[in-house]
C-alpha cells in the first residue's frame, strides 16, 4: 500500500455488504439502481494476498463514499458462480463500478490510487 493512501482512511466502521448468493447480489445491483448510486463491488479469495492487503483499505473507503454502496463478492463461494461468470472475472482481486445497471469501470489488482480516483470519478 502507498503512503499517501494512508490519508483517505477514517475511524468509522466499514459498510462492506458480504454478498452470500447470485441472487442477493442481484438484490444489491438493483437496490443501488433504484437509488441512483454508484455499486463498487470488489471480488476477492479468501486465499489471494492482494485481496488481503486491499481488504482494509476498501472497508475504510466504503465510509468515506456514503453515497455509494460496497459490495464484497468471493470467487469461491458457489452460491455465487453464476454472479462471477456474468462478470468475466479472471483474477483478483477485481474492482467492478455499476451505475444506472451498467458496468462504468473495471480493474484487476491491489492498486489503491485506481481504487480512489475510480470512486472519486463515479460516485
């Protein structure tokens, strides 16, 4: 993690939505949809160590962008086959931004300034 990423974090409790099915991910998508908000939705593994680095940062992040909701999808997890496939995720962790339905951003990797000039882009 850089340095200067270090600056963005804050003291409250993270609002990461640990998604646990196809269809509650959908539940999501669409909630976010209704609102007219930005979905941040990061798929990770529990075994991947870029995805454990980043794991804090992201959960800071989601308390940082209110406005925006934080989603939190692991690749493993069966429940969510059908929900990574429809994504195209071939490696993690990955970064996928969702406004109006429409996937607006995509990124692979542990790379904190993306993370927070995609957020300050779209949200």
């Amino acid at each position: 993690m850089r340095a200067d990423a270090v600056k963005y974090f804050s003291t409250g409790a993270s609002r990461v939505v640990e998604v646990s099915s196809d269809e509650n991910y959908e539940k999501q998508i669409n909630a976010a949809k209704e609102n007219g908000s930005l979905a941040v939705v990061d798929f990770s593994a529990k075994w991947c160590g870029p995805c454990k680095v980043i794991a804090p940062v992201y959960a800071q992040l989601s308390t940082l962008y209110p406005q925006a909701r934080f989603l939190k999808v692991d690749i493993d997890e069966p429940a969510l086959e059908r929900t990574v496939t429809e994504n195209g995720i071939a490696s993690v962790p990955t970064f996928v931004f969702i406004k109006d339905g429409q996937e607006k951003a995509k990124f692979s990797g542990a790379d904190v300034a993306k993370l927070k000039e995609s957020l300050d882009t779209l949200a």
